[in-house]
C-alpha cells in the first residue's frame, strides 16, 4: 500500500542578483509537505510481542532492545500495549523475571573478572543488585514484613477478659497490680 505522490509543476526558480536561484514562496511540490513516514510498528500482534520479550531478554532492558533494533516499536508504544494486552503482560513479566536471573548471573561472573578494577567491579555489582532489589524485590530485596501485607498479613489475636472467670487468687492479683498502677500514675 503505497502513498500517492502528487507532483505540481512549479514555475522557474527566480535568479538573485549573483545568478543562484532563490525561493519564490509561491508553490511546494507534495513530497515537501507530506509527513515523513515512520519506520517503527505501531499496530500490536502477537508475533512482535514475542519478538520484544526476545529482544528484552537479549540486552536487558527494553530501553536498550528498542534503540538496538529499529524493527521493535517505541518503549512508549510498547508500555501502551502492555497495559492493553493482558496476555503481553503476562510473557513481558516472565521475561523480566529471566532477565533478573541474568542479571544475577552476570554479578557472579563480574565477581570473579580479574581484568575489571576492584572499584569497577563493586559499583557494577552493587548497581546490579540495587536494580534487582527494586524490580523484583520480593525476590531480591531486604526481607521487610510489613503490616496488612496480602503474604503475611498482621494477626491480632485477643480475648474478652471476664472477671467471672478468674480465680480468687487472680482477683486478689489483679486488685494488687491495678492499685499498684495507679499509685505509680499518681506519684509521677
């Protein structure tokens, strides 16, 4: 499917006073004005979701895979096809999730390059693994439990305390402890 070229025939370029042609202003042909087209795939199949998580998986980083292969689309384009597509979602996440496993490969393997730089090394360890703890943190990052958290959620466990209940040793406990409180309260 081709775009239609429409040629106009202009009128003779005027001549300056040193004899180069100047623009007379008048009428520009259609392929001067007509919008360039673009080179990267807007419209999503499957196939090229498949062929971006095969890219990802390659360099590491989206970023990285769109700018190295200009038959891949936009990063933009692809986070707009990753909230539409459901499906997509679910390959690019397990994508990223090999990704990470890579990356914890290639930490071992700059661990133990002699070549590198001991400061070298640290900071491109240390870059890595601060990126791992961001991504996939419940893998990677600091063990943090958190309250209200869906995989460990905060128990409360409590009982209705009944007086009825209690034995008269604990009566005469708890009337010893309370009196004690509360002369502690109001000696302070």
């Amino acid at each position: 499917m081709g775009r239609e070229v429409v040629t106009i025939t202009t009128l003779p370029a005027a001549k300056s006073p040193r004899g180069k042609p100047t623009a007379s202003g008048r009428i520009k042909p259609a392929v001067l004005t007509a919008p360039p087209l673009r080179g990267r795939p807007t419209a999503y199949t499957p196939e090229m979701a498949d062929l971006i998580c095969r890219r990802v998986l390659e360099h590491g980083t989206l970023l990285e895979a769109c700018e190295k292969h200009p038959e891949l689309p936009g990063s933009t384009t692809v986070y707009a096809w990753l909230s539409a597509h459901p499906e997509f979602q679910v390959k690019y996440a397990r994508t990223r999730d090999y990704v990470m496993e890579m990356w914890a490969d290639e930490i071992f393997q700059t661990a133990n390059d002699e070549s590198l730089e001991p400061n070298d090394r640290r900071v491109k360890i240390d870059t890595k693994k601060w990126l791992m703890s961001k991504v996939a943190y419940r893998r990677y990052g600091d063990k943090l439990v958190h309250s209200g958290d869906p995989e460990s959620p905060l128990v409360v466990l409590h009982k209705q305390a009944g007086l009825d209940r209690l034995s008269p040793t604990e009566l005469e406990a708890l009337d010893r402890f309370t009196h004690a409180r509360l002369q502690a309260i109001t000696d302070a």
